[in-house]
C-alpha cells in the first residue's frame, strides 16, 4: 500500500466507505459477532484469510438500487485487532486518537465520562457476562439479513470462515442465551426498544462539505476529509492516516434494559401524578414517561406536541428549544433527548459552544419482559463519530451530569438524565438524584431519587469501520 498521504476529497468515496457509516440499514435481522485473534505474527496468513472469506459480503455504501442484498456484512477492529493485522502501523506508538488506543474501561479517560465504574453489574470489570477480557474484542462483524433464514446463511458463513483459522480466530459469545450471540430480536412495531419508545428517529444529515464546520457534516465523521485548519477526525498524518482514510469509529455499545424497573416505576410514580396533573394515573403513565424520554412512545416530540402523542409529528425532527421552551414547561431540560440534542438551547462547556452529534444504529435484542421475565434484553447500540472523545463521550458525560448548558442553575446541585444515566453510587454531593419536572403553575412535580438505574452497561468496544480498501488489503496480505 503506499502510504503518500492522498488529497483530501470533495465528494465522499462511496464505494470505498463501509454501508453502515453512511446508510441507516432496515434489514429486520442483524447479528453482531465478536472474535478474537492470535497475536502470533507467524499465524496472520489464517487471519487474512478469515477477512478474505468474508469479502464477497462486504456492504459499500454505494447505492443497492430497488432490490436490497439479502445478506451482508461490515467489519469493525479495535486498536488491539488493528495492531495484530497490520503490524507495520505499530499501534501503541501511532497517531490513533489515545482515547481509542486506551478503550472505554480506562479510568482516567473514558470512565470519566462514561461513569460505568461501581455500578452494579456494568463495572467494567464485569462486562460481556464476564465471560472473556475487555482487551480480548479485536473484531465485530455486523451481520444483516433480510430474513431468519438469510440470517442463519450469513451467520454460517463467518463462523465457517473463523473455523478454517486453525483456531487463529475465536468467536467470543456473551450472552447467557442458547446462542451466545448478540442477534437482533424483531420486537413489533419493529422500530421501537424494549421501553415501547420509538427509537432511532433523529440522525445527522451527513452534509459532504468538507469545509463545513456544522457537527453534522460527513466531515466530523469519515476520516480524511476534512480541509479546516485543525481537522477532525484522524489520524492525520503517517500510513496510519493512509489506513484509516474513508473510516470512522465506532463505540459499540451494549445497553441492558430493566423494563420490569422502569413499568414498575412508571405506575408507582403516576398514583401521586394523576391528580397533580388532573388526568388518568394510564394518562399519568404515558405523560411520565414522554417527560422522561423528551418524546412520546409513538415519537412525538413534546415541543411540538406537548399533550398527547400525534401521529403528525411522531417523526418530527424540525424543532428547537430557544423560542417555545426555555423554562422547560414542555420538555424537561434533562429530558433524554433533549440531553443528547440540545438543538439551539445554547451549550457553554470548556468555552466551546458546540453541539456534538453521533450516527447511532440501534436495535433491540432479547425476548420482550412478556415472553420471558427472566432474559437478558436491552439495546445494541453503534455509536458512529470521527472523535470518541469529543463526541460520544462528551455526551455521554452529558447524560450523567446535566452541567453544559445554562438552563441548569450553577448555584444547585447537578441533576443526570433519568432515563439513561448512571447513578453514581454513593451520590457525591454535587449531584441532584431528583428528577424534576418544570410546571406553568411554579408547582414543579419533583420525583425523589436516585432513581433506579434503568440502564446497565454490558459491554463496550471502541472500534474503527475501515474502508473497504483497507480490509482488502488486509485479506490479501498487502503492506
């Protein structure tokens, strides 16, 4: 491969990017699987020819026209997998962001922010159902199909592909489920997560400017493209930048829902609700839930439909906080959404006024609370950005201190998310465990915390999508 820094394109290279980055796929089947490989240099010719198995299924983000591939794939790797299948790129000693080589256990980078650490079955120490290290993750192939069956072909097909390694590639399985795996399970509606929220509504637009300061310009996140002065994302310079060209990483993320906890609360709360917003404890429910979440379970954002959902606006995306909902009366300043997107609410953190955004793809796995109270379930979260840094895990920070925006007084204590954040356990004293809710009469409905912690973290990877070109080169042995 020559590693003479190419120009920097104007237009994205759409059969050099990998699917997933720039499409938001709809197949109904996806299975994310996860190996490891040995680190012995002398057994690299099994691992390349793992990736060359599984080339003829690598999904570019060309445009497939009417009739959608039945089955396809996309390759992530971590730092620890990009060093073992390009060992001329020295890893520890290049210009890949820190943040990446050090992973999202690291205590003094990623846990910062991320606050897993001393939670209750989502320590690090205790992800993937303890079942392999952190450190072992060097690959995930995102699977996707058009149907059960396809599903199982695919799914054959690369782990027929690690088996031929000679035991070089590993398939990693953590769940305690039949199959070990992280698959997709086709809830209905097929668009909704185990809290029956509608999810995965809001997405950057992905403008090509490479100039472009916006967050959510293509540029933000595919690598290689950017021509401002002090460009994002990288590497920017070295055969790093020439194999990380036309790629962009990915925080996967795995995400336990308890819907038992959140139903539970949900009712528990809207006994005393109901008559302080003189209306049903069902209405209560829903109302409770809307202002937790910032958006109706049908989607229905509450700037725009403040009370009750619509079907209008269950996919509306056009609205903003800084004209119609400055003292939060509609939608909670730590409402979800509103958390993760303050729009134009105005953010003021480290003297930077910037909005960061993230490409999420997400789905569900396991069997609903109804067909089986006792399995895991929850959500598998890709969290696409060209800086886990500045970006994912800004706001991830974001959801579990509520600090970055001047809505939130000062002078109080720091209030978190109530939907997705961790409870830091035992509270330090900076942080409000209440969840309050902003009403026109000055009679504010305060819900005591801590709240229970509905979301667990089960495992993370930090990992980069390469381009198309890279993987084959890596297939087929090239320097």
């Amino acid at each position: 491969m020559n590693y003479t820094q190419t120009p920097q394109a104007a237009t994205p290279e759409l059969s050099d990017i990998q699917g997933l980055i720039i499409n938001g796929y709809t197949h109904p089947c996806s299975v994310h699987m996860l190996f490891k490989f040995d680190q012995s240099v002398s057994n690299l010719k099994y691992i390349q020819g793992f990736f060359k198995d599984l080339l003829p299924y690598l999904q570019s983000a060309e445009d497939w026209g009417a009739l959608k591939p039945e089955i396809m794939l996309n390759i992530g790797l971590s730092a620890d997998g990009i060093g073992i299948v390009k060992p001329d790129l020295d890893v520890p000693n290049s210009s890949f962001p820190s943040t990446f080589k050090t992973g999202p256990w690291d205590v003094n980078s990623a846990q910062l922010s991320l606050g897993d650490v001393g939670i209750k079955g989502g320590d690090p120490s205790e992800w993937w159902n303890q079942k392999f290290c952190n450190d072992d993750i060097h690959c995930v192939v995102h699977v996707y199909a058009m149907n059960p069956t396809a599903q199982e072909k695919i799914v054959g097909i690369v782990n027929d592909a690690a088996l031929k390694s000679n035991g070089m590639v590993t398939e990693l399985k953590p769940l305690n489920s039949e199959s070990g795996r992280l698959e997709q399970y086709l809830l209905v509606p097929s668009d909704y997560i185990h809290f029956s929220y509608r999810d995965s509504i809001d997405e950057p637009n992905l403008n090509d400017n490479p100039a472009g300061k916006d967050q959510q310009d293509l540029n933000n996140f595919l690598i290689g493209y950017s021509t401002l002065p002090n460009p994002i994302p990288g590497p920017l310079s070295g055969p790093e930048a020439a194999f990380a060209k036309n790629g962009c990483y990915n925080a996967f993320r795995i995400l336990y829902q308890d819907v038992e906890a959140f139903n539970t609360f949900l009712d528990a709360q809207a006994e005393s609700i109901a008559p302080q917003i003189k209306n049903t404890k069902d209405y209560a429910e829903e109302w409770l839930a809307a202002k937790m979440c910032g958006r109706w379970r049908n989607g229905s954002p509450l700037v725009l439909s403040p009370d009750k959902p619509e079907h209008d606006t269950s996919k509306a995306t056009d609205f903003g906080y800084l004209k119609d909902d400055m003292q939060g009366l509609k939608c909670p300043f730590s409402a979800h959404t509103r958390v993760s997107n303050p729009r134009d609410e105005g953010v003021e953190v480290a003297g930077s006024d910037t909005v960061p955004r993230i490409i999420r793809r997400g789905m569900p796995y396991g069997p609903p609370l109804s067909i089986d109270p006792k399995a895991d379930r929850g959500l598998i979260g890709l969290f696409l950005c060209g800086d886990l840094s500045s970006q994912f895990e800004t706001l991830y920070g974001w959801i579990n201190l509520n600090n970055f925006s001047n809505v939130f007084d000062p002078a109080e204590n720091t209030p978190q998310d109530p939907l997705v954040a961790n409870r830091i356990v035992p509270l330090p004293g900076n942080i409000d465990p209440n969840f309050t809710i902003p009403m026109e009469d000055g009679n504010n409905i305060v819900i005591d915390g801590p709240l229970p912690q509905f979301v667990v973290t089960r495992g993370t990877a930090y990992l980069l999508l390469p381009s198309i070109s890279a993987i084959t080169a890596i297939a087929n042995g090239e320097a």
